[in-house]
C-alpha cells in the first residue's frame, strides 16, 4: 500500500520557533503530546523544551541549543544552525496556536493511515464483528485524544460560579435537571444532570427495571429530546408489556390472560399505549453489547434526531467486556469508565441498573450498602448518584411495610443523601412517592400510611 506522510513542515518548526520568541507559550506547547511531531529534529526538540521547563529552565534560543549539544542530542548537529533557521522562519508567534491546531489533526491522520494499515491485517485474520469492534474502539480512543482541556484562571472558575448563582436564582430554586415529577426526588437530586451517571441498584426482584422504566416515562417529555434505552436483558415484548400495564394500571397477568382482559380494559390499554407512544423513546434490545457499539448505534441517533436527552442501560452486568480485560473486576472497571465517558460525550444523564452483591443478605436488615455494588468499586467511584433499592416484604413477610420501596439515595455527589419511601405495586411497575424515610429504627411509616396508595 502506498505511504502517505501526513504532517506539515511549517507547524513543527514554527511550533518551536513560536515558544522561543514567546516563552509564555511554553505551557501551551506542552500541553500536548509529543506524538503530535512527526520530524526527528521538532519532536527532539519539543523534548528538551519539556526537560528543560520540568527543570525550571529558561528555553529561549541560546539555552535550548546549549542544552541540546551539551546533552549530545543528535550529535554533530548544529543546533544554534537549525533553531535560527527556524525562528528567522517564523519572525512572529501570532500564528501559535494556529500551528498547535494544524499539528493535531495531522496527527490525527496519522493515526487513520495507520488504522487503514492494521485493516487490511485484520481482514485476513478476523471476523466482520471483531474488526467493526476495534474500529469503534480505535476511532473512540483517537477522538479522546483531541478532547484536551488545560488550567484556567480563578478569576474565570469564579466567573462561571457567579453566572451559574444567576441563573439559579432565575429559576426560583426548580432542580437544574430534568425532572421526573417526584417531587422529593427531584429536589434531592437537583433533576437528571446532563452528563451526569445515576446508578439504581439492588439484589433481583427489588424493582430496579421496573423503577428505571418509570423514570424514562417520567424523563422523556413530549417533545422533548429523545432517550434512548439499551435494554441488555428483556426483549421489545416484555417491555412492551411492562410499559402498558404500568400505564394502563392493568396487571400484568391480565395482559396475560389471566383472566383475560374486559371490555373496559380496552380504553384504558388504548390510553396508555397513546401516552407511551407520545413519549420520544427509543429501544436497542440486542444482547451483549460493548460500550463502543453503544456509543456507534447512539452517535447515529444523535446526526438523527440533533441531540441525546437521556440514556439508560439495563443492565451494566450484561455490557460486553472488553478482550484486554484482565478478570471480571478490571472488566467492570474499564465499562464504567467508559459510560462515564459516554455520558460526557453526549452530555445527558446516563442511568445505569446494576446489580448488588449477595453479601448483602447476609447483613442485619438484608439492606444493601455502597461496597456491596457487584464486581467493582469503580462503579462507586464514576456515579454521581447511586440510590439502593430495598423491598422489607420480600425479605419479612410480617412486614409493617407492605407494597413499599425504599430508595436510598447512599451517594450524591452535589447534594444531600437520604431515603425515600415509594409505594409500589409489583403487578404493574407503578411507583408514587410517599415521603423521606426516617432511618430504620426510628422509621414509623407503616402499612397504615400506604393504603389507599397502591
């Protein structure tokens, strides 16, 4: 295959000429990677310019050139030669960050030409999946070198303070987020953050996609921005039919038939499916997927529909590792770096459903807690929020607190933690807030309290 060299003569020499007529340029120069110098003689010298400003040294013309020779860089080269070469080249450092630019994107087809070299290995070696899978990981990576962001002033840390206390005041203390209409649950929270990663988890049948269900009919407003939901677990039919009965009120053995539906039941089944269908809501129900072909499919939508307003992914669990993953914990590790990425990347709220280890059946009040989420503490370390879900009647059968499901809020990050009481009603995946539950020996919510409400 014919080489192409992408870079350009002009940026790299002027790159460095720019810092040794301007040194307060230094810092912006490091600030890049010195892969992004394709010369010999530019990436020599943007290393001793590194070396020489980690030491506290001045990098002009005269000290660079004697720091090069002195360090026997290339030796035999006149380095006074070529860096006057290169600032009489230059004359003027105007042009810098135009040229810091330049040498990013040749880089970054640098790195394409070699992707197409590795292509046509692997089409002699691997499957159309595996090749699409490295492609999506390639591409993902190489877009994540470009997203650089350096140290900016206090004075404009405190700028952006001041215009984010104004616009809060304009809005009357309603949560930044978007809102889900539980009232509690939204003030606690601030609302659904973009780019933020809200974890629901717990041990099986504790409601964790019945709860996450709610919220994206809640979250994903009529006419609003799309959510998209990666359903790893349940097909298109059982959601479907999780989706009307939690609309309709009708149980879901009655979708069933058992016993079969009424007459009367039709106009509330036609209700709810006009509700849910109003709703921009979209569902991937393919199996183990890998978070680069979530962020591929989801790229797409976002050319399609001109933004991502929320994603929700059922279950963390069943995402597809990646093959360099040494064990189940750096796996898990590794998955949730990279929805934290992703929920950056397409600057929504992520919710993501995980499940709890057993170990936390084994405690006092079977109630679970932050070091139980399963496999990995990275999952605890990249969430905003985790809210723990915990039914008492599954575990008590004498159970005060019949038809109710606490959702501990066990981490927020910007605001304050607690536990809500829902009442839940398992036949249909409804949920309706009660109010902030009192620690558990002092909780005094009993059955009394949620009759009536489920």
């Amino acid at each position: 295959m014919e080489q192409t060299n992408y870079y350009s003569d002009e940026a790299e020499k002027s790159a460095i000429a720019g810092v040794l007529i301007d040194m307060s340029k230094i810092p912006e120069l490091i600030d890049i990677p010195e892969s992004h110098f394709y010369l010999s003689e530019t990436r020599l010298a943007f290393r001793g310019i590194c070396e020489m400003y980690h030491n506290a040294l001045d990098a002009d013309l005269f000290t660079l050139s004697d720091y090069l020779e002195r360090q026997q860089i290339m030796p035999g080269t006149d380095w006074m030669g070529v860096l006057n070469d290169w600032t009489e080249n230059t004359v003027t450092s105007t042009q810098f960050s135009g040229y810091i630019t330049a040498l990013g994107d040749y880089a970054q087809l640098r790195e394409i030409q070699k992707l197409t070299v590795d292509l046509q290995v692997q089409l002699k070696t691997n499957t159309a999946q595996e090749i699409i899978e490295a492609l999506q990981d390639r591409v993902v990576d190489m877009s994540s070198k470009q997203q650089t962001s350096g140290f900016q002033g206090f004075k404009s840390v405190l700028s952006d303070g001041l215009d984010e206390i104004e616009r809060r005041q304009d809005m009357d203390g309603r949560p930044s987020g978007q809102t889900t209409q539980y009232e509690l649950l939204d003030n606690t929270l601030d609302g659904f953050e973009d780019g933020k990663i809200y974890v629901i988890a717990g041990r099986t049948a504790m409601g964790k996609s019945a709860l996450a269900l709610q919220l994206l009919y809640r979250l994903a407003h009529e006419n609003g921005k799309p959510w998209f939901k990666f359903s790893l677990e349940m097909t298109s039919k059982s959601i479907g039919m999780r989706a009307i009965s939690n609309a309709s009120n009708i149980f879901g053995n009655k979708l069933k038939g058992r016993p079969k539906l009424e007459d009367s039941d039709n106009n509330q089944m036609g209700a709810a499916v006009s509700a849910w269908m109003s709703k921009p809501i979209y569902v991937d129900q393919s199996p183990s997927l890998s978070v680069a072909q979530m962020r591929a499919r989801l790229k797409v939508q976002a050319v399609r529909h001109g933004s991502i307003g929320g994603i929700v992914v059922d279950h963390i669990g069943l995402v597809k590792a990646p093959k360099d993953a040494r064990g189940a914990t750096e796996a898990m590790a590794s998955i949730s770096h990279a929805l934290q990425s992703m929920a950056k990347e397409f600057n929504c709220p992520l919710i993501e459903l995980v499940q709890i280890n057993r170990s936390s059946e084994g405690t006092k009040d079977n109630r679970p807690a932050l070091h139980q989420l399963k496999q990995s503490g990275a999952i605890e370390e990249d969430a905003d929020v985790v809210m723990l879900l915990y039914r008492d009647e599954y575990y008590n059968k004498e159970s005060n607190d019949i038809g109710m499901t606490e959702v501990n809020i066990a981490k927020n990050r910007d605001g304050e933690c607690k536990t809500i009481a829902f009442s839940h009603v398992l036949a249909t995946g409804r949920y309706e807030e009660i109010g902030e539950r009192a620690p558990p020996d002092d909780n005094k919510i009993g059955r009394s309290k949620l009759e009536g409400l489920t």
